[in-house]
C-alpha cells in the first residue's frame, strides 16, 4: 500500500502540473454531441460582434456583457446561440450576471417596454396598477389600429424594482406578428403618449386615458412612466435574470405576471421564460408586419406611404433590384436576425416560378438568405402560400464572407473553463508560449521514474490485495474537488 500511496501522491502532483501547463487550447464551449458545432466568441467592440455574427453560418446572436470592476460603460460583446448562452448562462452566473441582448438596427422584433418611476418621489403611485393598465391600453390598441388581438396573457412581465425605484420590462408575444424593427416600436410608443389623434375632444380624451403614465422623477419634474429612450439602433436591452453592474437586482418574473408560452419539447419552463424574453427572437415563417409612421393615418389605403418610400432608398435593395425586370419597385423590406433573413415585397411585379406565369392580382417576394448567401422567390398567393423557389446565388461583392475578413487578433477576450472572461494572449505573448513550452520536459513521458510507476501498479494487480468500491469513489471525490 506504500507504493500505491507514493504513486497517488504524484499523480496528484502530475495533475498540478498539468492544470498549470495545459496541453490543449483555452476552454471553448460547447454543448452535447447531439447538438450543432458551437459559436462562442467575445469581441472588444459591437460593431465587430455583429459583423461577424452576419458572417456565421450558425444561427447566432450578440449579446452584450458587463464586467465588474471593469470601466465605467466598458462592454464586451458575445456572439453565441440562444440556446448555447442559456446553458452557460445558468452555470456562469458570476461573469454572464449583466448581460444585455443587442437588438440589430432595422431587426424585425417583439412589442416591448421598459418601464420605471422613481418611489420616493411617488409615494401615492400604484405601480402594479399602472401596469396592468398600460396593458390593457395597448392591447386595445393593437386591436383599433391593427386588427391583432392581445390580451395578458401574451405580455411577460419582468421585475427589478428596488425600494428606491420601480422597474419592469414587458415583452409582447404576439401571435403572427411583429414590429418591423424597434424604431416602428418607438413611434408607436411615442404617438400614443404624446396624443397625437385628430380633434380637440379626441385629445382631450387620450389625456384622460393615459394620466397614468404621468410621474414624477428625482428632481419632482413631470416624466413618464414609459422610457422612450430604449428604441434607438442596436440598442442593448438588459436580459431576464441580470441585474446592471454594480448592482443586485436581476430581472426576474413578476409576481403579477400571467404570461403563458408555448413550452417547446425538451425545453425547461425557466428556458421557456427566457426564450419569450428575448425582443429579437421572432420567426420569418408566418409573421405579419407591423410598422407606424405618422402620415399612414392621414393618407388614402393603397398610396404608398412616407415609411414604404423612405425603405425603397435602403442600400439593401441594390442587392435585389438587378435580379428583378419590368420596371419593379421594392414595397418595403424586413430583416429577420434569428434566420439571417431579408425580405423584400415586390411591387409591380408577379412573375411566380411556382406557376410559370404572372399571377393577375398577387406580387412576389424575394427572400435573400445572408447565412447561405443565396436568394429565392415565394409568393403571396394562397395557392403558393407553401411554395419556394430554386436558390440563386448572390454576386460575391455583396456576400459578408467576401466583405468581411476577421482577424482572430480581433477577439480580444476568452472564457477559461471556469467562466472568468479575461483579455487573449497578443501574438507576440504567443509566440513566447510556444517557445518556452519547446523547452520544458514532457511532464507526462519524460519522467525517469514512469517505468517504477507501471511496476507498482504490476505488483499491486498480481498480489491479492484489494481496494473497496466506496476507497476508490472516495479518491475520485477528493480529486474532483
């Protein structure tokens, strides 16, 4: 037993010494084999993140995270799958505790709000009151202007109200619809809170009905219940179970919430929340598209309105208009981020590949797939709702893989398998890694004593000594730990 004792202790010093000079590379996660090759990479800046996030033919995303201790308003910017950073989101709580979804410019997404007041300076506030009447006011909304029906049910409703203030965010899980992007989400926001409807009486009657959202901050100055502020390009809006850095309120869900979702098979309900909480995580398949502009409710259906012509001028349609004869014109244009998905309504234009001829009433779409870099063609007709044409490629000039050209200097930080995010090795501290391990013995082949080690385990499998079961988990256990 003196021999296995003497070779248990340098295996342990042998393990040491591993932990301390790793043969293989820095930790890159990465879930069960079941599952697709994984994306984790960090980035320094957001506009890399996303550049690259275009360019991935994983389904990926970029999320921005917070650092404690780090600079004030210092981020770093995660590209990784939803399901990829859940599953390393409950595990590394310490390092992912502040992050924050990136809602792509001009990404199709969810109805959301964030709501705060400040409590001392609203002591006769109600503010569960106050949200379920803001609910209750959008889903009536929603239903006068565009025809969708919403009720409680479709709201997830987050809190991270401290004694000093009240804080919620509410996410709107419409059933086949969305905004075209958060700046439509703004407008809607905006004109509904600053009474924008035709008529004195009119207008006397929104003040009214949205008193509620009228409180007070620090100062005592007059503000609203509804922060504006959070529908702006890419913006970074904090998600379910993070708090901000430096602080411990995480968003977690509301004791007054009555959300109900869609738990997909093999998916936890806690994922299910978290999945609902993401603004940008909206499908392509079957989404009506919801957009605001002030001048559609003063001019005539079928003209095209200041929103439909402003989208004509996107730098995107250069892209498809060359693929599209007969003096066409793009109607308008959605981007999908969860698909890496474009799509342009075609007007004036009805040629279906489906058919083999123009339809008389019903245009195209053209669909541009940014991951795969092809394009196809599918249609609005009902006998074609199913139908997808051949996939055309994209000229190479305007592909992401073509344009863009990472350089792996540009990911600036790694996550080690314990999840401390730190800054990479630079080339040159590389290289000298490299150099110096050249000259260090293999610790594991190397040894002069190896040959004893076998001989012992030798003697000890031919002599009729035994080790119990529960020795040997003991062992294992005290290792492990």
């Amino acid at each position: 037993m003196r021999k296995w004792g003497d070779r248990l202790q340098k295996v342990e010093q042998l393990a040491q010494s591993f932990h301390q000079n790793p043969l293989t590379s820095r930790y890159k996660p990465r879930l069960w084999p079941c599952q697709p090759s994984s994306v984790w990479k960090l980035f320094p800046r957001q506009s890399t993140a996303i550049s690259f996030a275009q360019s991935c033919k994983e389904v990926v995303h970029v999320f921005a995270l917070e650092k404690e201790n780090a600079s004030h308003g210092q981020r770093i910017y995660l590209v990784t799958s939803y399901s990829e950073l859940w599953h390393y989101y409950r595990t590394f709580s310490q390092s992912l505790m502040h992050c924050y979804e990136v809602i792509p410019e001009g990404a199709v997404c969810k109805l959301y709000f964030d709501l705060e007041f400040h409590k001392p300076s609203n002591k006769d506030r109600d503010g569960r009151a106050m949200v379920s009447m803001l609910i209750q006011y959008v889903c009536d909304k929603l239903l006068e202007v565009y025809g969708v029906e919403c009720s409680v049910k479709n709201v997830l409703n987050l809190d991270s109200s401290t004694e000093e203030k009240f804080s919620r965010h509410l996410i709107f899980s419409l059933q086949n619809a969305a905004f075209k992007d958060n700046i439509h989400v703004g407008e809607f926001h905006l004109a509904r809170t600053h009474n924008l409807d035709h008529g004195p009486q009119m207008k006397r009657r929104k003040q009214e009905d949205l008193s509620f959202l009228q409180v007070k901050n620090k100062d005592g100055r007059d503000c609203l219940f509804v922060d504006l502020g959070v529908y702006t390009k890419n913006r970074n809006f904090r998600l379910y179970k993070s708090s901000k850095v430096g602080k411990t309120a995480a968003f977690t869900v509301a004791e007054d919430n009555q959300f109900v979702g869609k738990a997909e098979k093999g998916t936890s309900p806690e994922e299910s929340v978290f999945l609902a909480s993401l603004v940008c995580n909206v499908s392509f398949t079957g989404q009506r598209i919801l957009t605001w502009d002030v001048a559609e409710e003063n001019e005539p259906k079928g003209k095209m309105n200041h929103h439909q012509q402003g989208s004509a001028s996107h730098s995107g349609d250069k892209l498809i208009l060359p693929f599209v004869i007969e003096k066409p014109s793009i109607r308008r244009w959605n981007y999908f981020p969860a698909e890496q998905l474009l799509v342009y309504d075609i007007a004036k234009y009805r040629w279906c590949e489906n058919v083999g001829r123009f339809h008389k009433s019903n245009n195209i779409m053209i669909v541009v797939d940014l991951r795969e870099e092809v394009w196809y063609q599918k249609c609005h007709d009902p006998e074609c709702r199913n139908f997808r044409s051949s996939s055309y490629p994209l000229p190479q000039e305007i592909c992401v893989s073509y344009i863009l050209s990472l350089d792996e200097e540009d990911q600036a930080y790694l996550m080690d398998d314990a999840g401390n995010i730190e800054p990479s090795q630079t080339p040159n501290q590389a290289k000298q890694r490299t150099a110096e391990s050249e000259k260090t013995p293999n610790v594991w082949g190397n040894e002069p004593d190896d040959q004893e080690y076998l001989e012992s385990l030798n003697d000890f499998e031919k002599s009729d000594g035994e080790i119990s079961d529960q020795l040997l988990l003991s062992c294992m256990a005290d290792f492990d730990s």
